[in-house]
C-alpha cells in the first residue's frame, strides 16, 4: 500500500483536495493537524513536554491554551521547532497505528500543512502539492480565520516557499475552481490506482 503525501501552502487548499480523495473508496484519508490537535488534549506525555518548554499557562486544564502558544511560536522560530519536536514522533505514532487498520485500501493521504518542514516526506511514496496563487491564498485565509493579512503573511513565513515544495512533489494540483480542481484529483487518482 502507498501512502501518498498531500500538503500545500496555508490557504491553498489542501482540505478541499482532501475531501475530493475522501470520496473514493479505496482511499484513506489521514489529516495530520487534526490528529495533532487531539493528541494535545489526550496525550499526558505532550502536554508535559509542552508545559516544559511553553510554561503552565500552555494549558489550563486538559485545554491548549492556543491563542497563547500560538503568541509565542509565530514570533520565535526555535519556539516552533520545539513544539513540532514534541508533536510530530507522537503523529508519526498515530499515523503508524491507522496505517495497520487500512490494510484493504490501494492507497493512503497523509495530509500535512508542514510536510516538508517536519520531515513527514521521507515516509511518503509520492507527494502531491496543492497550488494557488499567493494573493488567493491570503483572502482565504483571511476570510476563514477572520485575521490580518500581516497575520497570515506571518503565518506564511513559517513555510517554507512553494517553489521549494513543488519541485519536489511528484504531482501539482492547482486549485483556482472546483470543477477544475475536482478533474485533477480524479486524474491523479486514476493514475495512483492504476500504478497499484
């Protein structure tokens, strides 16, 4: 079974792209910052790493304190590097586990904001960029976080470039419009099942 890297700048799309894979049943989808953001309210072992390098104030409760740790890791690049630290072995474990329930599928998405960034290629038989222009990706994520553009250009810079991401992907979805962006996900996934 493949496991197929699915990432893409902030705001460009990758969740859409990843709901269109959803709906074929051979696939399984595995979204890596959802999973992480569970695994900070469950897991015991990352929440004492956290409070470790970010203070107490990183949780109250069993609850992130996000808005806070957010604060700190847009600011501090070595703050970043801690918190993947702590939270991609723990995904990379989780994602281990699903693989094993996913045996009758041809192939599984492993979709990742910062799969470059984290490392998370290196266990990805191909890598799938989703594209969209810079001044699109702003909007969007301006319109869905309700936040600054100096926010997400912050944001933004904590990626790395796309030029960088797509000359090493196998495959390039430029989502512009659905109808077109749905072809190309069906096309890639003709051609994944075919290969399989």
């Amino acid at each position: 079974m493949k496991i197929i890297g699915l990432t893409g700048g902030i705001g460009s799309g990758k969740t859409i792209v990843a709901n269109y894979f959803s709906s074929f049943d051979n696939v399984a989808i595995y979204i890596a910052d959802e999973q992480a953001r569970k695994l900070i309210q469950t897991s015991i072992a990352i929440k004492q790493k956290i409070i470790g390098v970010f203070g107490s104030e990183a949780y109250t409760g069993n609850v992130p304190n996000k808005k806070y740790i957010s604060n700190i890791v847009f600011n501090d690049a070595s703050k970043l590097k801690s918190l993947n630290e702590i939270i991609h072995p723990e995904v990379r474990k989780d994602f281990q586990n699903f693989i094993i329930k996913q045996q009758n599928k041809t192939y599984v998405i492993y979709e990742a904001a910062i799969l470059f960034e984290s490392n998370s290629n290196t266990f990805c038989d191909l890598i799938i960029t989703v594209h969209a222009p810079v001044s699109t990706r702003i909007k969007r994520v301006m319109d869905r976080d309700k936040t600054s553009k100096e926010s997400v250009l912050q944001r933004m810079q904590n990626q790395f470039s796309d030029t960088h991401k797509l000359l090493q992907s196998n495959y390039v979805i430029f989502n512009k419009n659905k109808n077109n962006t749905l072809l190309q996900v069906k096309n890639i996934h003709k051609i994944l099942t075919e290969k399989s």
